[in-house]
C-alpha cells in the first residue's frame, strides 16, 4: 500500500477522500487490511506528510481512527478527546490540518456506548470532568424525549445514542460557525466537514450518504444529519484490500 504523497493528496476531492475512508472501513469490517509495510512508511514520511483527511473523535480505546478507517502512516490527523467536542484548541488543530497542511475532509466521528455522552446523561461530577461534560450538555438538552427525567439517563440506551448524534452533529455545524478560516475553505469547496458514528460492536461507521457542503445547509437540512446517521452506507470493498496481515 502506497504512502499518500503531496501529489496524491492534491488530486483528491473531498468526496474523494471521503470515499477513501469509507473503503478502508468496510476492509476493517471484513477483517481485510491493505498491505503496508509500516517501517517504510516510516521513513517515507521522515520529511514531510500529506494527511487527506482530519477526524475528530473521541479518546474511547475501541475508536481508533487509523485502525478503523484502515489507514497507515502520515494518511490521515487524528484529534481525540473524550465526547469529541469541539473547542478552541481543537478548532486551532483543524486549522492547521485543512489550511496549512492541507487535509481535504474533516470527519467528526461519534460512537455507540460513549462513556463521555453517558456521564453527559448522568451529570456526572468528578474534578475536571465535570467542566468536560459541560461540552456536551447542550446535546443532552436539545434531546427533548423522554422527557420523564427517570428515563434520561445512561440505563437509556436509545436516549445516549440519540445524544451521541446531537452531539456529532452540533460539531458538525459548529466548526464552520466558529472558524471563518474553516468555513471560506468549504465555501469555496476546498474541504467537506461530514459526520459519522463508529458503532463498537459491529466495526462498522455510518456517514451522512452524499454530504452536502455546510455552505448549501439550511434550517430545513437541521435534522437530516441524525436521521442520515440512522441509515449504514453501503459497504463497498477498496482497491487495495488484502488478507494479509499489515506490516
């Protein structure tokens, strides 16, 4: 499997690399990995990377974004942080992987039975956790049922996965809000901002089918992103697949 070079990366569209991601996912699903030799990777990269996408996910260790997506070295940035919110120093990262290093996607990942959303549900307070879960109360309320306080809790299962959706698609909404370098760069279509969940007991990640740009998301496109995540993209194998064990 080759290593993503400048040239490479620069020929890919955003949907293109999208659709990269989507490949090595359903390799990982079918117990399929592309034959890299990692050491050589390594030294491929010694002078210089060319990510094609950057994913903002959660510090869960089931959700590791290079295993997931199949990808190897210098092929894509990872940003976790527990419940994958979004803040200043995380909206600073992306920055630097879309516009000064040139990643064309930006992927906020979610994930089934997230420990942060749950302690989110639960209103769990613990030294500096409390403030973390803060990130992510307003997902918890924007979940408007049940509304018998009894039931939204983490023993809700159908309840923290629907605010582990709200959660992804705020973020999803709130980067080009909250970064004009981010939204002139998907404006002019140079990147797409796209969302996904990662269930943990299938392997499988669900998208948005035909992202549209943020730039052509109205008030009437609000809710499609959770209902899109409710619905798996079709699994299409890569051209890379192989049985063999990576190196």
């Amino acid at each position: 499997m080759y290593t993503h070079t400048q040239e490479i990366r620069e020929s890919l569209s955003p949907q293109d690399a999208l659709q990269i991601l989507k490949e090595g996912n359903a390799r990982f699903g079918a117990n399929l990995r592309a034959n890299r030799n990692l050491l050589q990777q390594v030294n491929e990269t010694r002078d210089g990377q060319f990510p094609f996408a950057a994913i903002l996910s959660c510090i869960d260790s089931r959700t590791s974004a290079e295993l997931i997506f199949d990808q190897g070295m210098g092929d894509i940035f990872s940003i976790r942080i527990a419940g994958n919110f979004l803040n200043n120093d995380i909206l600073g990262s992306l920055e630097f992987a879309c516009r000064i290093a040139g990643a064309k996607l930006i992927v906020v990942l979610g994930h089934s039975r997230c420990g942060a959303i749950m302690g989110a549900c639960d209103r769990v307070e613990l030294g500096h956790l409390t403030q973390l879960l803060l990130n992510i109360i307003p997902a918890v309320d924007a979940i408007v049922n049940p509304s018998d306080p009894a039931s939204r809790t983490s023993a809700n299962e159908e309840f923290v996965e629907a605010v582990a959706a709200e959660n992804v698609r705020r973020v999803v909404e709130a980067i080009p809000e909250q970064s004009h370098v981010l939204n002139e760069m998907t404006m002019s279509g140079a990147i797409d901002i796209v969302g996904g969940l990662y269930d943990v007991t299938t392997g499988s990640v669900k998208f948005l089918p035909n992202p549209l740009p943020i730039r052509n998301r109205g008030e009437s496109d609000r809710g499609s992103l959770v209902s899109a995540l409710e619905s798996a993209n079709p699994r299409s194998g890569g051209g890379h697949e192989s049985s063999g064990p990576s190196r």
